[in-house]
C-alpha cells in the first residue's frame, strides 16, 4: 500500500518536473495565451462570416470505390502509374455549430463543378444563409453530404477551423517545443511544434470507414512581432481496416477586418500505403460579415 502511495507521487512529481520547461520558456508561454485569445475570438465571430470559396483537387481515380490500387498491369505486362482526375469546385463558405455539444463546422453550398453552373449564386447564398440561420441541424447535415456528391476522392473537410484545436481548454492536450525563427513571405514567424497527447482529433474524411480519432501533430507558425498565427500545419496517421492513411495538411491565416483571423489558403494532400492519393487546395475570398440580409456579393477573382 504504501509502495503503491509512492508510485503515485513519484508519477505526479514527474508529470510537473515535464511541464517546468514549458512554463519557463516566455516565448511558449506569449504563444498559448494569443492563440487562446485568436480562438476565442474565432470561436465567437466565426459563425457570422461567409466567403466564397475555391477547391482544386488532383487525385487518384477509384472507379466508385474508395480503396486505392497504385499498380495496374498493361496488356505488355508492365506496371502503369493510376488514372488521376482533377476537379475545380466553387462554393459558397461558411461555419456553423452543429452537434450536441456544438463544435463549429464547414458549411459549403456549391456553385460550380468544372466550370458548370450547379446554382446560382444568389439563390446558393440565400441557401446557404437559410441553414445558417435555421435551428435544424438536419439543414445543416444535407449541405456537408450534398458536397460529397460532385465527384470528389477524399476531400479533406474541417481544415478552416483548426486555430480552435488551441483554445484555453485544449492547450493541455498538447506538447509545445520551439524549433526555429523562419521566413514566411516577407514575415519573419517563430515556429513551433506541437503534439497531441491525449483528446480526439479533428479530421473529417468522406468515404472513410470506421472513422478512428488518430493524434495529431504539426507546426505553428506566429508572427515575430506579435505571435499572431500565420500557418498552422497538421499530420495524422489512423488505419481504414488494414490500410494506413497519412493526412498532411497546412493552414494560412490572416487579420479580416472583423478582428478575428480567418483561413485564407488550406493545402491538404492524403497517402494511402505510403502513395500520394489526393491534393486539396482550397483558396478564399476575403471573409464578410452577415446580418439579416442576404446582400451579399463576392469578386471572384
């Protein structure tokens, strides 16, 4: 009994010797709390601002099936690399809380597939701003399946929102370690990496069976000057049956003119069995605000 009593202090003493470095190093401790006031912000503001956004995707074609193949035989018997497909597709963006307990979600009305007309835009705005509004979640669910419908071959979702992976209450989910100052364009950024230790993970996959909660890792990427968040990046590893399915994701951010940051760019690709299966790249017109109208309007560019 006793033995046992001691076993349990000594974890505990251990436990708090491990975060000693994290809370003497002023540079980790500046970073968690403005990303604890970047997601607070983003958490509060975030369900009132709609963009316009556009996905490109390059990815492995599965004839129907999600399983991936990356080697067939040609009639000389030598192996051919897979049939790749690419989709451009334009929708209007949103965020919505949806579940019990709410978490924030993506909410896309699409627009275009290929440069074909799927709604106009006035009415997919108007749509979309409908769901928005309602208190049914059912609303809201049929836009995240009706985006799974245009032909897309594992389309990363829920990538926008990842500065709310670093709120006040999450932060202790994570390992912090700084690694290096940084260029990013012109900005010079200081850079850590954080690692998942405990909590579910934030992915959305479709087409995805038996959907697992694998941990996460990444960088964040803050401003020198300020430690605003300028990119934060993510990678998971989980297993589809016997399959092991790599996500490798990066998020910029920027300053709106609301007060709060809002992504900007997402990249996401996806390996299947070590093979590069999919590329995402998502890009946003600048975010706007929206009341009790729907006049909203978004120069595409």
């Amino acid at each position: 009994m006793w033995h046992a009593e001691n076993v349990r202090i000594a974890a505990r003493l251990a436990v708090f010797s491990a975060a000693l470095p994290l809370l003497a190093d002023p540079r980790t401790q500046k970073l968690l709390d403005r990303l604890a006031e970047e997601a607070s912000a983003f958490a509060s503001t975030a369900p009132n601002l709609i963009a316009r956004e556009t996905l490109k995707q390059r990815a492995v074609k599965t004839g129907g099936k999600r399983r991936f193949h990356p080697r067939v035989q040609t009639s000389t018997g030598q192996p051919e690399g897979p049939e790749w497909q690419t989709r451009e597709i334009q929708s209007e963006y949103a965020f919505a809380a949806l579940g019990d307990p709410p978490s924030i979600r993506e909410l896309r009305k699409v627009l275009s597939v290929d440069g074909a007309p799927v709604s106009e835009s006035d009415k997919a705005l108007a749509d979309l701003l409908r769901a928005l509004r309602s208190n049914d979640d059912r609303t809201r669910r049929k836009l995240l399946e009706d985006f799974e419908k245009h032909g897309l071959v594992g389309a990363a979702t829920d990538f926008g929102q990842l500065i709310l992976l670093f709120t006040r209450a999450s932060q202790e989910q994570y390992e912090y370690t700084f690694r290096a100052n940084k260029l990013l364009g012109a900005d010079w950024c200081v850079v850590f990496q954080y690692k998942q230790h405990e909590g579910p993970g934030a992915l959305t996959v479709f087409g995805a069976k038996g959907r697992q909660r694998p941990q996460i890792s990444g960088e964040i990427w803050v401003s020198r000057q300020s430690y605003r968040p300028l990119r934060i990046t993510l990678v998971s590893t989980r297993l589809e049956d016997t399959e092991s399915v790599r996500d490798e994701a990066e998020v910029d951010y920027a300053m709106t003119t609301h007060g709060v940051v809002a992504p900007t760019a997402v990249n996401h690709r996806e390996f299947r069995k070590g093979q590069l299966v999919a590329e995402n790249h998502y890009t946003y017109t600048p975010f706007q605000k929206f009341g009790s109208s729907a006049d909203i309007k978004f120069n595409v560019r």
